[in-house]
C-alpha cells in the first residue's frame, strides 16, 4: 500500500534507526542529506513508489551512501579537527 511522501520518509528514518543502528537524530540527517541531494526526488513526483519495499530499499541505499564513513573524508575530518601549530621564529 503507498504512503505519501513524508510517511516514505519517516519509514526510510525508521528503518536507518532500526536495521542499521543508527541513532533517532543520525537517521534523520541522513534522510535530510538524501533528500537535499535528490534522493527522493523521483518520489515526490510518483507517490505510487513510496512503499514499504521500497523504503526498505531506499534505506539501505541511504545507509550505503551517506551513512558510513569514508575513510579520506574520515582523515580529512580529522586533520581539520587537528589544532594548527604556529610557525616557530628563529
């Protein structure tokens, strides 16, 4: 049975924090990061694709994409967080 586009969102959150461990606030930023990249556009415009099965394949595809961390951007994050050494004078 199709849900509307907002019910296919909370589902996909769900399902993040459920199957996948991730925390409330996580699954959340996770479907925002998704939508603001377009994820989901094709489900606003065909709420007949916003089901049950295809949340569950959307939540997985989420998780693969934008859930775990890359190991560069890992490092890069990191590097960033690292204080920054001033020159020394001679």
């Amino acid at each position: 049975m199709p849900m509307n586009y907002e019910q296919h969102l909370d589902e996909v959150a769900t399902l993040l924090y459920e199957r996948y461990e991730q925390s409330e606030e996580t699954a959340i930023k996770l479907v925002m990061t998704a939508q603001e990249d377009d994820f989901f556009s094709g489900h606003d415009d065909d709420p007949s694709i916003c089901t049950q099965e295809r949340a569950e394949a959307d939540a997985r595809a989420v998780y693969r994409k934008y859930g775990q961390p890359r190991p560069a951007a890992a490092a890069q994050k990191q590097a960033e967080q690292r204080p920054k050494r001033k020159p020394k004078r001679k």
